[in-house]
C-alpha cells in the first residue's frame, strides 16, 4: 500500500471512530463538533442542518446502520424515532 493509501485509511478510521462516538451519544451538541471538523476536512459539502432536531434524528438514524452497535443504544435510538414518528429503518 502506497503513502497515499495508508493517509487516507488511517483518516477513515479515525473519521469512522469519531462518527459512532458522535452518533452514540446522542448529543446535539458533540455531533455539531463532529460535523464541522470533517466538513473543514473535506468529508462533508453540505452545510450542518440548522434545525438540532434534524441531528437529532440524523444521530440515531446513524446508530441503527452501524455495523455493531451497543443494544442499549439500538433500542434507546428506535424507542426515540418511533416516539417522534420516524421509521426505523436506516435505509429509508
């Protein structure tokens, strides 16, 4: 693997870590951080949603297309977007 290459998958595993801690912490405020470093990184073009409730959203719809996250977190995320007449399926 070349230079570039090890670069680039060391930045999206970084990128990846910080995401699902963002995602699973269900706060507003720590995800907006998130967004606004990997967006002056390049990673993100559109601008971070004005409305926190769109993050809101946004984080547990993250936390239910990740890969393996905590159960807690699972059923926290889709008690919160069934409540607030969401789907809770991610790939909506």
């Amino acid at each position: 693997m070349n230079d570039k290459m090890q670069i680039y998958w060391a930045k999206q595993s970084e990128w990846m870590k910080e995401r699902d801690e963002a995602a699973l912490s269900f706060d507003v405020n720590k995800f907006k951080k998130f967004y606004i470093k990997w967006r002056v990184e390049g990673i993100y073009t559109r601008p971070l949603p004005e409305d926190d409730f769109v993050i809101e959203i946004a984080m547990r719809q993250m936390v239910l297309g990740m890969a393996n996250p905590p159960k807690d977190k699972v059923a926290e995320a889709k008690a919160w977007l069934k409540a607030h007449g969401f789907s809770t399926n991610p790939w909506r």
